[in-house]
C-alpha cells in the first residue's frame, strides 16, 4: 500500500528552479533511497514534505490525504517524523533530556499539573522517561542518557537526533544525511538500526545520504535527481548501473568503464 505519494513537485526561489517535476511513490514499510549529487535539491524536497515549504507546483499526498501547505507541526502529528541535515540538538541539555523534549505537546498533562506536579503528570513523566530510554537502548546511546548532548562525538549526536524523532511515533521517518560524520562501522551499525525501525517498528523510511555504501546495502529503491529533476529510479542494482546516474557523479567525461561506480565514492 502506498504511504507517500510525491506529484510533480516544483519549487522556484527567485527564480531558481530548485526542483522541476519530481514525481515518486513510497509504499509502506519501505526504506527508499533519494541521493544525488550536492545541490540537487534532496533536502527542499524533505522541507517540501514536511511543511517547512509549499511547493510551487504538484502536491504531497500522505497516507491518502493531501498535506501539502500544512504547517510542519501539524504534519509531524499525523506520522511524519524527519531529522535535519545541520544537527539541532539542545546541546546543553542531557542525552535523555534531548529525547523527551521532543514528545508530542500536552504529553504532560498541562500546565496545571506540571505547576502542581500532580500525580497524572508524574505518571505521564515516568511513562515519557521509559520510553526515551527504550529509544536511546535501540540506538546504543542509553549509556550516555546523562551526558550533555553537546559532548556527543558527531555521530552519536546524529543517532540521538533520530531518537527524538521516534519520540513522536511516526509512521514514516526521513533522515536527512544520517550517516554524515561516522565511521565505517558506526555506518554498519546504522544499516541493522534502519532496517530494524522497519522490521520491528513497522516504519516506512526515507533517507537522504551521500553515503552510497549504506544506500546501496539498506534501500529497496532508490530515487535519483540531479538539479532538480528526476534522472532514475529503481532497485539499487538497475540504478548503481545508470549511465545517467554514474555521469551525475562522476561527471560527463565517465565512458562506463567498470571500474568505478557511485558505491566507490564513498
């Protein structure tokens, strides 16, 4: 079933044409893959989908329902959690503090029982706690849960971003550059992370990420644009063999040796 319905979206900033047409599906349960090379406009389109832009041209359609133009909380509440390319962490506060901090508004009970510390918002607090904790065990980051945000190695600091947008409950999450700043392990890790948010967690995943190793082993299919157009889309194998895709990479001089693909960038 489709969870994501991208219809040839447009948008112009004075008079730059940031994306032309770019048109995609995204069935639930999936890990989609959109890459391309720097400014090819992934992540407006990630700020087209959750609000942060009205698209120009074409519409954004989620879970049956048109949410194009909406404001960026109301669709965070109807099940689209994202992270940010630039880290946005509360950096001088804890690791847990992080993750709680992005619960859903009137999580707590209100004003009054927060004033009042009423034994409702006590409760809501300890079941608040729990979860953040269940979030920072899945992604390896409970042992830090005290630790200022700030003091985070870059990766680290990466995953928690991707714990705060799980705090919300999302049934589709989009990771802008998740693997940016890890090493080649800490980018294995990231694979199992990814496929068990879907595997366990039931959540359809779109990412973001010039990282081809982690795109070409955790992705089902994989969307190409290139200044703002579509230039391929399909399953990691067709597209790691596009001659369109390969020249987007490695310029227009590439003559399809064997050699060298997008994977080997990384």
């Amino acid at each position: 079933m489709t969870l994501l319905e991208v219809n040839g979206i447009g948008k112009v900033f004075g008079g730059l044409q940031a994306l032309r047409g770019v048109t995609f599906n995204v069935e639930e349960r999936q890990i989609f893959g959109l890459i391309g090379p720097n400014g090819a406009g992934k992540s407006t389109l990630f700020n087209v989908i959750t609000g942060v832009y009205r698209p120009d041209a074409g519409n954004v359609v989620f879970a049956g329902e048109d949410i194009s133009g909406l404001k960026p909380a109301v669709i965070a509440a109807r099940g689209i959690g994202r992270t940010f390319q630039n880290i946005r962490l509360f950096k001088s506060m804890t690791v847990e503090q992080n993750v709680m901090a992005a619960s859903p508004a009137g999580s707590l009970g209100g004003l009054f029982h927060a004033v009042f510390r009423t034994l409702s918002h006590l409760d809501d607090e300890k079941r608040l706690r729990r979860r953040a904790y269940e979030l920072l065990e899945l992604l390896n980051l409970s042992g830090v849960r005290y630790e200022k945000a700030g003091s985070l190695p870059y990766g680290s600091q990466r995953r928690l971003e991707v714990a705060r947008a799980l705090m919300l409950d999302p049934k589709l999450l989009l990771l802008d550059e998740p693997a940016a700043g890890m090493n080649s392990q800490e980018a294995l890790e990231l694979n199992r992370q990814i496929r068990f948010l879907r595997d366990q967690l039931n959540l359809t995943v779109v990412l973001v990420e010039h990282n081809m190793s982690v795109v070409m082993n955790v992705c089902d299919t994989i969307h190409v644009v290139d200044h703002g157009e579509t230039i391929a889309h399909g399953t990691p194998a067709l597209v790691r063999e596009d001659p369109k895709v390969l020249a987007a990479y490695l310029g227009k001089e590439y003559r399809g040796t064997n050699n060298t693909s997008p994977e080997a960038q990384s």
